[in-house]
C-alpha cells in the first residue's frame, strides 16, 4: 500500500475522532470549545509524529520553525484535556481501516507477541508512583517505566494490538491472554500467535484454543527443564508428535486423566480455566515438532 494512502488512512481516523471530540474530552462542553493553536486534531497528530528531543524542539519543528508555535506549556495543557482514550480509538480506526495479508498464508494471519521496557521522564503523579519508578542507576531524579505488550500482523508490518502494564508489575503471560481474548479476527481467516520461549505456557494455549484459533510458540529442548521436558519423546533430531494432556490443579487420586499425560498446575501458576483445588480437569492436545537448527544446536 503507498505510504500516501496510509497517511490518509491515519488523518481520517484523526478527523473521525475530532469530529465527536466531546467523547474523549475530560470536560465535554467546556474542553476544547476555543479556538487554539493545538486543536484536537493538530494535538493528536503532534503527539503521533513527536520525536525524543525537547517538546519545545519538537514544536517548532511540527510548526515548520515558526516563532509563533504553541508553547511547551500550552501543548500540556491540551494534552491534559484529552482522555486515553481518544488515540486508542484513533490506532483501533486505523488499523481496522488497513486490510490484513494472508495472501500467501492459506488463510492465517500471523501475529506475533513480544514486550519491551521504555524508560521516560520522571514525574511522581503516577498514582502509586512505585508501580512505574526504576532505581536510580546513574540518574540523580531516576526515571519512571512502562513494559510494553504488543501484537505484530507480519504480513502488513502493521501493530494491531498493545497492552501497557507498570513496570513493577510487568506480566506478559497475563497481557497476552488478555489481548488474545479482545483481538479481533478478520472474516475467513484464522489468527496464529507467535511466541517465543517467554510465551510457552498452559494457559496462553488455552486461551488461543478457547478462541478457536492456533499457535507456534518456542520451547525449550525436550532434554530441558521445561513445558515439553517430561514427555516420553524419542531422542531424534527431528519430530512432529501430537500430545494429549489432562490439566489439573488438586493432587486428588479421584481424578481419572485415562491414557493422557497428567500435569499438575499450582496455585503460584496462573490458569484461567480450572479453579486450583478442585477436582475438574481441563483437556489440552498441542503438537510438538523438534527442528535441528545447527549440528550443535537443537530447539523444538
């Protein structure tokens, strides 16, 4: 798709959101009702295309150097008038506006899952701010953190989900749950959600398969201490093996697995669908395909 249209695409989802403003406003009717040098539409563009210089470096460079560009003060104040909100609906409009690639995978759209840490000025109004600050480190003032979880579509190139958590509580098993639960599928087509190692778990499998979709994610060897480390596997360099496991979360001898592996969930780990310490069970069958990368490295 040219970048031009792209463009438009994103302006439009700016224009959609402007034009009902009084939405995302934190006192509509009185919040943005003059006119100013950032209106709605100008402030979230500004917010969008903002850089990491100085915020008044960046002013005068959206502004095309003008003198009477708005103030570092003025664009806080704007921006403090304006909910959360708002560039949520603006990244959900447009990237629902772009369609998705599957042309050239049978159908399946590939998303792939990962997190990473941003640092940004402090400021103690985050409310508590011990969830966001970082140790010091070689700044005086410290600094204040985001982990970010975020959803890749690798055949547009195209970000189509995140999820923010404060540093202090970073959970990328939760936030991956969480978003596959919410993220949309686009009709005719199938989701697959790519992980690596930190996304091997039970409950990020059963959440895919409760929402009827599908997964690859990277584990560690079988010879490991690992999700896969306590299966009967033959020891060739390559294999694709369907299990047939049985979840529970009681060490009661009442529980029948049949024929199944039985894997035994604590209370420390997180699983969704079975309370822990009772006696219901949660049937799960995954593939495991082991793949020789290297003569001295294989991973499954």
């Amino acid at each position: 798709m040219p970048h031009t249209k792209i463009k438009n695409l994103l302006c439009s989802a700016i224009d959609s959101v402007s034009s009902s403003i009084s939405d995302y406003a934190r006192n509509p009717g009185k919040d943005f009702s003059r006119d100013r040098k950032l209106p709605p539409g100008k402030l979230m563009r500004f917010m969008i295309a903002e850089g990491s210089s100085t915020t008044k470096n960046e002013l005068l460079d959206f502004f095309g150097m003008n003198t009477q560009s708005p103030s570092s003060s003025a664009f806080f104040q704007q921006r403090e008038k304006l909910k959360p909100e708002a560039l949520k609906k603006v990244f959900d409009s447009f990237t629902g506006s772009i369609p998705s690639c599957t042309d050239g995978y049978s159908g399946y759209r590939l998303l792939a899952a990962d997190g990473s840490t941003a640092s940004f000025f402090s400021n103690d109004k985050y409310s508590p701010p011990d969830e966001y600050f970082i140790s010091p480190g070689n700044s005086i003032k410290g600094a204040y953190s985001i982990h970010i979880n975020a959803f890749q579509d690798l055949g547009s190139h195209l970000y189509t989900a995140a999820l923010l958590q404060p540093v202090h509580q970073k959970d990328e098993f939760r936030a991956f749950c969480t978003i596959v639960d919410r993220h949309p599928v686009v009709p005719g087509s199938k989701n697959v959600y790519i992980g690596d190692r930190g996304y091997c778990s039970y409950n990020n499998m059963a959440h895919v398969i409760q929402n009827g979709q599908f997964f690859p994610f990277r584990t560690k060897d079988i010879h490991q201490k690992g999700l896969v480390g306590k299966f009967d596997f033959p020891d060739d360099e390559t294999f694709d093996i369907t299990v047939n496991v049985t979840l529970v979360r009681s060490h009661s001898s009442k529980i029948d697995c049949g024929d199944t592996y039985r894997r035994f969930i604590d209370a420390a780990t997180s699983f969704d669908y079975i309370e822990y310490g009772s006696n219901d069970t949660y049937p799960i069958s995954f593939r495991v395909v082991r793949v020789k990368l290297s003569e001295s490295l294989n991973t499954p």
